[in-house]
C-alpha cells in the first residue's frame, strides 16, 4: 500500500482522493475549507483541515520531512 498526500479538496483535489483512496491506498486530504474536509473525511483515510501554505502546519501533520 502506498501512501498520498492530496492538498486540496475541490473538485480534482476530492476525485483524485477518492480514486487514490478506492485502489487501496493510504490516503491523507487537506484543505483549509472544513465542509470539504467534512465531506471528502468519509472517503479516504484521513481527512485534516488544514492551511497547505503554512509550512508549521504540514510539518505538524508529518510531512515536513517530504520537504
């Protein structure tokens, strides 16, 4: 199982999520829009509200160290 980081829940962002999240993978969504958060939490793995551009923020959520 691989693992994603999808930053940005509209239309692309969910679809891709979901279709990630539907071959069996790990999948981590991010938004900074809690009723898309909301929504796509259902459908994959982990859904956080978040702001993508905060670099704290990502590192606090584990992925600073993709950076």
């Amino acid at each position: 199982m691989k693992q994603y980081v999808v930053i940005g829940c509209g239309r692309f962002g969910s679809n891709v999520a979901r279709t990630l999240n539907s071959l069996g993978n790990e999948v981590l969504a991010i938004d900074i829009d809690h009723e898309k958060i909301q929504y796509i939490s259902k459908e994959v793995t982990y859904g956080v509200q978040a702001d993508a551009t905060d670099e704290n923020a990502l590192r606090g959520l584990g992925i600073g160290a993709l950076m």
